[in-house]
C-alpha cells in the first residue's frame, strides 16, 4: 500500500504529445466544446464525446518529444528543427524508416536538437539509428545527451560532470542507439521543468560520411486514469502500446492494461514504468449512447517515500448553482451528478526523515505551484475507487522540533469539478 502523485507542468502525456482519436461528436468540438486538448486541460467538467458507440471508438497519444525525428522535413536541404554544424544534408540515398534521413560528412560534423518538454526526475528513452557509408576503420557516430539546466551529460548509467557519449555507431549497417534514462530530480535540476539536448556527431576515419535517422525520445507511463466520464459501466477501457515503427503507422498489438470502470473517475497502475512511444485507450464493446471522457491522464507517478503510516481524510464537496431568481427562498440544484471530494494528508515525519519531508514539499506544492496547477493524488494505490483529479487548497507549514521530526504537515487538495448533470 503506498500513495502516488502525478504533479507537474507535464505530468500528463497528453500535454505534449501528439493525440489524436477516432471519430468525434461535431457538438463537443470547439467553438462549442474542449476538442481533444480539453482531455488534458487538467479540468474534468467538459466532456468531449465520440461520434459513434459501437465499440473500437480510441484515443491514440504519440509521446514523442522531439520534432521531425524522421527527418522526412527539410528547408533548403537541411532538416528542419535540427541545428547543424559542418556538413549536414537531408538525402534520400537510405533511410531506416520513411523516405529520408540525415548524413553527416566530414568529421565533426554533428546535427542536435532540445526538447523543453521534460519534467524533472521523469524516465525516458531515446532511440537513434545510424550507419557508417565511409570512412574505414575509426568512423564513427557518437551520440550524446545534456541536461541544458544542470550541464550534465548522460554516460549510459549517470549523469556525469565531463562531456561523454552515451551511444556510439561505427557499423556499415542501421544500428541503434537506445538507451533509458532517469531524468535529475526536481531538487538538482532546479524546478519542474528541464530541457535536454540530443547530439549526434561524427568523428574518425578517414573523409568519414554516416546517415542518422529516426532519433526520438518519448517518457515511460505507469499510470491510466479517467476523470468524469459516461462510459457504460459493462465497458472497461483497454491500454495498449505499439513498438516504435518510425516514420511508419503503429500497429496496437500490445495490451498493457484492463482497467476497471467505476464513477466518477479511475485508474490503473502498471507493474512497472513501460517505455513506449505509441499508447492507445480504446473501448472493446460497444455503450449505450456515446461515451464520453472529459480527462484522460498517462503519466508516470512518483511513490510517496513516506510509509503510509499517516492519517487521510476524505469528505465530499457538493455543488450548488441557482438557476432562476425567484423572491424569498431560492431554490438550489446540484450541477455536478457525483460530489467532488476533499483529501487531506496529514504527515509527521520521523526523525532522518528529510528526504520524505523534501519530497512531499517539492512534488505536492512546489510542482503544483501551491493551487496554481492540478495534480494527479491517489492516497492508496490498493483502493480502487479513490484517485482525484485536484488542486491543494491552503497554504501549509511545517514544524521542526527539537529531535529533529517533522510535525503538522496537512496538506489539503480539493476535486476538480465533474461534468454537469446535463452533460
């Protein structure tokens, strides 16, 4: 039994990849409805609905986080969204995937690329292809990656001070260059958010000349959740994920999760972090009327390092609307059909707890901005029914004492609304 958090700019993989559905209700698209941002707006009172309820309805999230990773875009020869250093040229000559890729000639030539998109102590992979077309012996491409915030560089296993490859290439055929990496904490990279940089550059041989293509970097998931929603209950969402095919169409072959269906949200948890650039959540059979989801979260949680010895309080918050004026008494109606919730978190932390003090600072209030922005709380990840959607509520203090614990920590986190009983 542990609690989970899912806080940030950028918890939600919806908010920076690419999502895309099949066919959609025209009436909840914009101007009158969310469209598919309104699914990680962090807000759970619009619903966004799909156009047919026949089952196979889905939402499809490329997590990618680079920029043509294919480089099948170029302007003026050179791919777009890459800086480049010598001689850099988008060809046609041999691709891994799709119909381009880039070549570098000439030692010391290189290509990168920053991606801003990447919170602080997340995991990710990248995945590179390169190959030496000449050069002889000693060519090779070396691929390397830099947290922009901290200066440090990726060795293959740690963030390390001095510039270092984390890959390297020197085969006369496609090869790949993957490797996971545990991004730096909120604590060293100084905040939320930080940026890496990927560079691949060749050096050695002699008048060397490599192709590079599909270069991505995409975050690892461990957590489904669905807030506010008219799914039928019979109908349990379905999680997949497809292998990295490049510039290619996915193919869903992998089920990573059945998730149960209760109201007014859920969730699922994987057994572990799964690195995957393609996920899928779709509808196995078919609902009633459209089914509809106002907020759908992948995202990686963090474990609270704080055994779950503590107390929690949860109560319901009921919504109230007048809808006409009337003299004398008014009447009241609720505006949402289920009660949003109120969580509270009440800690003391032993003595030696810092880092569990720290964490809990630095990911439920720091990461969220006190209530500035929403997060993802599951105060038990054995009980099913309980994940909420929310912003923290009051501001909070802590008490230090003498033998060094940790007192009266109450932290506070108010639902997000559900959508209307119209709705």
């Amino acid at each position: 039994m542990s609690a989970r958090i899912l806080s940030g700019q950028y918890f939600n993989l919806l908010s920076r990849g690419v999502v895309s559905s099949s066919a959609l209700d025209p009436l909840y698209l914009p101007p009158g409805g969310p469209g598919l941002p309104g699914l990680a707006d962090g807000k759970q009172s619009k619903l966004l609905k799909f156009g047919t309820f026949a089952g196979g309805e889905n939402v499809v999230v490329d997590g990618n986080l680079f920029q043509n990773s294919s480089f099948e875009q170029a302007t003026g020869g050179i791919p777009t969204f890459w800086t480049p250093t010598g001689t850099v040229a988008q060809v046609s000559s041999a691709s891994q995937s799709g119909t381009y890729s880039c070549q570098l000639t000439g030692s010391g030539s290189s290509i990168a690329q920053i991606t801003q998109l990447v919170e602080s102590g997340d995991k990710v992979q990248v995945d590179c292809w390169a190959e030496i077309t000449a050069g002889g012996v000693g060519a090779t491409v070396s691929f390397y990656l830099q947290n922009i915030y901290t200066k440090n560089w990726w060795n293959g296993s740690a963030w390390q001070a001095g510039q270092v490859a984390f890959a390297t290439v020197t085969a006369g055929t496609w090869t790949p260059a993957l490797s996971q990496v545990p991004v730096e904490s909120f604590a060293a990279c100084g905040g939320d958010v930080t940026a890496l940089q990927l560079t691949a550059a060749l050096s050695g041989g002699t008048s060397p000349v490599a192709l590079v293509d599909d270069c991505y970097i995409y975050p690892a998931v461990d957590t489904c959740f669905i807030g506010g929603h008219s799914i039928d209950p019979g109908v349990n969402p379905v999680l997949k994920t497809a292998a990295n095919a490049g510039a290619g169409a996915p193919t869903f072959s992998t089920t990573q999760l059945t998730l149960g269906n209760l109201q007014p949200s859920f969730y699922g948890i994987l057994g572990a972090p799964v690195y995957s650039r393609w996920w899928q959540l779709s509808l196995p059979v078919a609902n009633v009327a459209e089914a509809g989801i106002a907020e759908l979260v992948l995202g990686l949680s963090k474990v609270l390092l704080q055994t779950q010895d503590y107390d929690w309080d949860i109560g319901p918050l009921h919504d109230m609307v007048d809808l006409a004026a009337r003299s004398g008494e008014p009447y009241t109606y609720p505006y949402s059909v289920f009660e949003r919730r109120l969580v509270t978190l009440l800690f003391t932390f032993a003595k030696g707890g810092l880092p569990a003090f720290a964490q809990v600072r630095d990911e439920l209030d720091r990461r969220s901005k006190g209530k500035g922005m929403p997060l993802l709380l599951i105060p038990d990840d054995t009980d099913p029914a309980i994940a909420v959607l929310c912003r923290q509520t009051t501001k909070w203090k802590a008490k230090r004492t003498l033998n060094a614990l940790w007192k009266g920590v109450s932290l506070a986190f108010e639902e997000v609304p559900f959508p209307g009983s119209g709705q």
